[in-house]
C-alpha cells in the first residue's frame, strides 16, 4: 500500500516520496529526525491491517502538527 502523506519540514527543499535519499539526510543533518519523531507518536502494530496502520500515520502526522510550538513541520 502506498503511503498518501508523510511529514516533514517547512525548510525541507526535497520530496519525501520521490527523493527519500536526500530528504532524510537534510532532515537528520537539521536535527529534526522526524522519522523516529513520528515512530515515537504513531501506535502502528503488526495486528492492524495497512489500511489501519496508515490512519494511524496519519493521525500522529496530524497531532504532530497540531501541537508543533515552532510551526516546523507540515504534511
């Protein structure tokens, strides 16, 4: 199943769909590892079906930036 969102950063120049590789480096390289950050928010498991796991993506990508004091980061 093919994720339909993904977070990152309003400073973020690359595409995390189409230039993964040079994103995840930018992220990392700024500090803001979003990835572990949104792992750490998101309560995916092997017991729920794809469908239930990318809701659940894209719930913490949605609290994610709810709750962002600094305005960082955007779907």
């Amino acid at each position: 199943m093919a994720q339909s969102c993904a977070l990152t950063t309003t400073d973020n120049p690359y595409d995390p769909f189409t230039q993964y590789d040079a994103w995840y480096r930018f992220d990392e390289g700024k500090g803001y590892h979003s990835c572990a950050y949104l792992a750490r928010i998101a309560r995916t498991s092997d017991q729920l079906s794809d469908a239930e796991n990318e809701q659940e993506l894209e719930r913490a990508i949605d609290d994610i930036i709810k709750y962002d004091p600094l305005g960082i980061y955007k779907k």
